[in-house]
C-alpha cells in the first residue's frame, strides 16, 4: 500500500527560527511531490512542488527531495507567526491519473 | 468568480437522507477530486474524473455517487447518509498534465462541513 507519512506534531518553534517538516513516502516510482498549507477550518493551499532531487526555494521556503532516500522536506526560514498551521505533505505516485497520496500532516505552531 | 467554489458551505441532515454536495470550477480543468477530511485520517480521496462522463472510485467510495456531465461540474450525493459521513469534504481540480511541470497540482475549494445527526 502506498503511504506517506509525517509527525503529527506538534512541532513549536520560536518565531524567526527555522522550522522544519519531514514527509518519507513508501513508493520508489513517485514522480512529484506537493508541500500544502492549511489553516484550521481552512481548505489546503500550494506552498511548493517539487519534482528532481535536491533544494527548491521560493522566498522563505525551501522544498528538499531525496529520493533515493524516499524523504521530501519543507525548510521554513525565519518563521513567523502567520506560519501557524497544518502542512500535508503529498505524493504523486504516477500513473495515467496523477492522484496524489496525502500524509495526514504535521501541525506547526510559531511562538511569538 | 473565478476558482473552484463548493456549495452548500455548511449542511446538517439526518441518517437516511440523500444530500448533495455541489462542486463548480471555472478553470476548465479536466480533472476533478472529492476528498474527505476526518480527524487522525488526513485527506481521503473519494471519487475523481479524469473527463466529462469519465468517473472513477478513489480509496473510501461506499455509500457515494458522482456524476459529472459537464466539465465545470461535479456533484457529490450520498444516498442515504450515514453518521460516519459526518465529515468535511474538499473538492479539487487539476489541469491535464500527469507530472511535472505544475501541471499536476491540484486546487480546493473551500470545503463543505457536513454533518449527519
């Protein structure tokens, strides 16, 4: 069966410091990957995609994927407040369809 | 608007009723998702379709209907609910693309919280 797994957290960080989420997936054959952002009674919004092994940063996030190693991971610089949520880490397994596996996410919470 | 919006937001109904939970998307995506979304489960997949009048079941499909005869539509009925689909469900909507490129993200909607008494 494939998975993807996360810490349920949560994870408490200072503001300003680094935050960092960790998502392993049980599929060699994954072709892309998706870090989600979701506030509480809110619907799940992109963050990142990333698809080749190694570091994608956009501002203060960065996407890392290790395939070989079957992790992908979301770096969160300078952490603000604002950055209180739920991240889902989420997997796409390939296939004609393209659906996307969804861990059951890691709650961030940035104390001021 | 344009986006992906959900209807009703908000529904509460009663074991055995049929409900319908409405989906509309103005992107003209291809593909459409119903999820649910429960405590200690994360997101579910339920149904997807890949086209107009192309459907197929997703990992909890029991106990739920889809159609979907435009490409801008695609409705969620339960028969006859039940308390176990009290829940929140979350339409999506990707373009055509299987990997790569950006083309394979999917979008929400804002969700629907339903909750069956």
């Amino acid at each position: 069966q494939k998975e993807v797994e996360q810490n349920s957290g949560p994870l408490s960080v200072p503001e300003g410091a680094i935050a960092s989420l960790n998502c392993t997936y049980s599929d060699r054959g994954s072709q892309s990957f998706f870090w989600y952002r979701q506030y509480s009674g809110k619907s799940p919004e992109l963050i990142m995609s990333i698809y080749s092994n190694g570091d994608k940063e956009d501002g203060r996030f960065t996407a890392q994927l290790n395939k070989a190693s079957q992790y992908v991971s979301l770096l969160i610089r300078d952490s603000q407040p604002s950055d209180s949520a739920t991240y889902l880490c989420a997997v796409n397994y390939g296939g004609s369809q393209g659906n996307l596996i969804f861990g059951k996410g890691t709650k961030l919470s940035v104390k001021p | 608007d344009a986006g992906i919006t959900q209807s009703p937001r908000y529904k509460i109904t009663e074991t055995g009723r049929q409900v319908t939970l409405m989906c509309h998307q103005t992107w003209s995506h291809s593909y459409m998702f119903w999820y649910r979304q429960d405590l200690g489960h994360g997101l579910r997949l339920i149904y997807y379709s890949a086209a107009a009048d192309i459907t197929d079941k997703g990992e909890v499909p029991d106990g739920y209907v889809v159609s979907r005869s435009k490409t801008e539509n695609f409705p969620l009925t339960l028969e006859s609910a039940t308390r176990s689909q009290t829940s929140v469900y979350f339409c999506a909507s990707k373009g055509s693309g299987t990997s790569g490129g950006g083309t394979d993200t999917q979008y929400f909607g804002p969700g629907t919280r339903l909750t069956v008494l």
